[in-house]
C-alpha cells in the first residue's frame, strides 16, 4: 500500500471539507443586485462562464446568484461554491477536483436532487476545463465559473470549453448601480432635492467611475485603482507573458491613456526620437496584452471596405474613468464619451464603430447589425457654442446621407430636446437620462 498517497488523500478531503462547511457558514455581505441576469437553471448543457477585468464585482455575481437560489427556497446544502484563490488551496492539484466532489457528496447525501456548483476562478488549477466538461454532462447539475483574464482571455473561453458556455462579460457598475448601491431610487417624478443627489451621484461617476470598491470607499479612489492597476500589470501581463521590460510597459500604459486616438507607429517614433530602443512587434504585444485584460478598448473606424477598417487609427477609451482620472485627465468631453462607449458595450449587442465622413467629419459612434446602420451618436458635453452644435449636427446630417441611418442621437451633459434639421430628426438625451434610460 502507497502510505504516502494514502496520508496526502486523507489531507486534500480534510481540507476541501474544512471549505466546503466554511461557506455553509458563511453570512453573505450586503450585495448590489447587477444589471446582468443569467440563468440558475441552465437550459443546456454549458456551463455559465463570467469573464471581465480584475475587481469588476465576478464573485459577487456569484453570491447574487446563490442568495437568489437561497430566497425561492432551495437547500444550502445543494450549492458548492469554491474560491480556488484561498490561501489554503496554495499547490493544490488537478486530480483534487474529483476529491472535492466526492467530499461534497459525502458531507451532503440528503441534499436535493438538483446541485448547483459555483467556481470562482478555476483557472489556477490545471486542466479545469475537463473537470467542468464533467460536470455539465452530469444530470440535474447547474454549473457556474469566473475566470481572470489573468489566465484565460474572454476569446480562449469557447474552445477551452468546446462550445460548453455561455459568457457574460463583467465590466464595473453601470450608473443604475451605483444608484442601487447608493439606495438611491430613480424616477420621472422625483422632487428637486433628489433630482440634485442623482446628478452629484452621475459627476461622482463621471470623475470617479464605477469599480465597486471605488464607489464604496470614494476617498480611497485613486489608492484602489493604483493597486487594480499594478494587479492588473504584473499578474496579468507580466507573469502571463513574461514581460522583462515592465518600465516600458508602464511608459505605454500611460501613452494609451493620455491619447484619444492612438498610433502605435507615431508612438514608436516618439520613443525612437527620446532615444529609447524597443521594437514596434513588441508595442503591438503591449497592446495586445492592455486589450486582453480588459483594461483598453480599440474602436475601428467604419468603412464598406473590409481593408480600410483593419488599417484604420483606433480611438481608445478604458474600461473605468477612475483610470483617466487617475492620470489627471479633466476633460469632461472625454469622460462622458469615454462612459457612453462603455454602456454600449455593455447593453449592446451591435456592431460598434467610429465614422470620419467624406469631408472628415466625424461621428463618435456607428451601431451596426449585419450590413444594416441602426443608430449615430454623438457626444458632446455642452451645446452652448453655436459652432459646435453646428459641426456635431453636420456630421450627423452627412453621416446619415452616407450610411442610410435617420436614427440620429446626440448625448450631451444637460439638454434635452427634439430637433427637425434639413428633415431629419435629432434627439438631444441628457447623459444621466440615456444611462438610465
């Protein structure tokens, strides 16, 4: 008999017990309920996948889930959830997945027929993706994982599965959540006072943004995203990619966010002029790797031609304005366009672009479905100048000739209105009404 093997097995169902009862009795924090639904019940045989950047709020769309199961009644002795960060969990091997089943069946031999296994970043262990392709095809069994980027990109998710999920991509909190967690109700009869606190609330948000942390504790904003930042570095860049030259990582990092539109090329050439040797394949790396992550967005210019998209400059917006602000960014034209590209990413299932017209005018946003142009959008802090509403309205006007759309939106910071130009129509939405919209 293997006395070595025996006396490690009896370790590993000791402390996957231990666990295991930690969470049974555990009392759940205060939780805000998230704009995103997903099923408890899965109809097919996938497991529920929740992929976004570092402290967007995964885990606690877990916890939503298991207290919704808890309030229709279901036995707490059904659900398994298991957070493979524990400290405890530190070496712990592939093989121990089957073990932490096992003792969970065993601890639990009444419970319901129906179980419900909630794994909150597996990806630290090897070969998860088997484990979790075993239990989707087991009976009555409803699975649910987060995974970091850190160690597995939203767009590796569907083959490491095998077509096995359905993923719902985690930014921070939407506006309507920052409400929710502010107890804050919104409606269209709300007196003056509170019409105020909503707007203090949107600026907060507009500066500050919306990571959970951030909007719980707002006097340590800039101290919070330092440290989402450095994690979001050195463990999901540097330990993923071994990246040796980290200084120049930062120095990018930065370039990205103090640029609206960013060329890798122009910005090669600066570092050249500065002295500072680094290859342009190596900037596309970088790149690459801030995009994975889930920390930058590129937006291609739309074209008819499939080429002039893909060769086209990207804007760059980032996924919380807390990141711009941190790096001293006030212009507020920036941040609420910055805000509107987050929302449409994530309530939007179209196609999103850029457009520079003809006569290079540009419109901010260009929703597409298939080959169909649905929505223009403009954003535009303040109207009051004459010159600018008239060059947001031309390029919707031009934009609109072009690209067949008469839906056409303009989003700005306080007016609100309908406008007939030239015989199309224009919205004028306030930012905090759209975002709640």
């Amino acid at each position: 008999m293997n006395y070595f093997l025996l006396y490690n097995t009896m370790i590993s169902k000791t402390l996957w017990g231990n666990i295991i009862k930690d969470f049974q009795e555990r009392q759940f924090p205060e939780i805000v309920e998230r704009d995103i639904h997903y099923p408890l019940d899965i109809p097919l045989d996938r497991a529920v996948v929740f992929s976004g950047p570092r402290r967007s709020g995964k885990t606690y769309l877990m916890y939503m889930g298991i207290k919704q199961l808890l309030a229709r009644g279901e036995d707490k002795n059904s659900i398994l959830y298991m957070n493979f960060e524990d400290s405890r969990l530190v070496g712990a091997a592939s093989q121990d997945l089957n073990t932490l089943l096992e003792v969970f069946f065993e601890i639990y031999p009444d419970r319901n027929e129906k179980t419900w296994i909630f794994l909150d970043e597996i990806q630290v262990i090897p070969d998860w993706e088997r484990f979790v392709r075993t239990l989707v095809d087991m009976e009555n069994v409803n699975v649910f994982v987060t995974v970091s980027s850190s160690k597995l990109m939203s767009k590796e998710i569907a083959t490491s599965m095998r077509g096995r999920s359905l993923t719902y991509n985690v930014y921070p909190f939407s506006f309507t959540e920052v409400l929710k967690a502010g107890k804050i109700e919104y409606s269209e009869y709300l007196s003056s006072a509170q019409k105020a606190k909503i707007v203090r609330k949107l600026e907060d948000y507009v500066r500050y943004g919306g990571y959970p942390e951030t909007v719980r504790y707002r006097e340590e904003w800039d101290r919070i995203l330092r440290e989402i930042i450095d994690l979001t570095i050195f463990r999901d860049i540097v330990e993923r990619h071994d990246v040796k030259n980290i200084k120049m990582l930062k120095l990018f990092l930065n370039g990205i966010f103090n640029s609206k539109e960013f060329s890798i090329h122009k910005f090669y050439n600066f570092l050249k002029s500065q002295g500072i040797k680094v290859s342009k394949n190596t900037l596309y790396n970088y790149f690459g790797y801030f995009e994975d992550s889930f920390i930058v967005f590129s937006l291609k210019r739309f074209s008819y031609s499939y080429k002039n998209v893909e060769s086209s400059i990207s804007k760059i917006y980032v996924v919380d304005n807390g990141l711009l602000s941190l790096q001293g960014i006030r212009d507020y034209g920036r941040l609420i366009e910055n805000i509107v590209f987050v929302e449409l990413k994530r309530k939007y299932k179209e196609e999103l672009f850029y457009y520079k017209s003809a006569s290079d005018r540009e419109i901010d946003f260009v929703l597409r479905n298939g080959k169909k142009t649905t929505e223009l959008i403009q954003v535009c802090y303040s109207l009051d100048d004459f010159m600018t509403k008239e060059r947001e309205i031309k390029a919707l006007l031009q934009g609109s000739e072009e690209l067949h759309c008469d839906n056409l939106l303009v989003i700005t910071w306080d007016y609100g209105a309908d406008e007939i130009v030239s015989g199309k129509k224009i919205r004028y939405v306030p930012l905090g009404k759209w975002l709640l919209g």
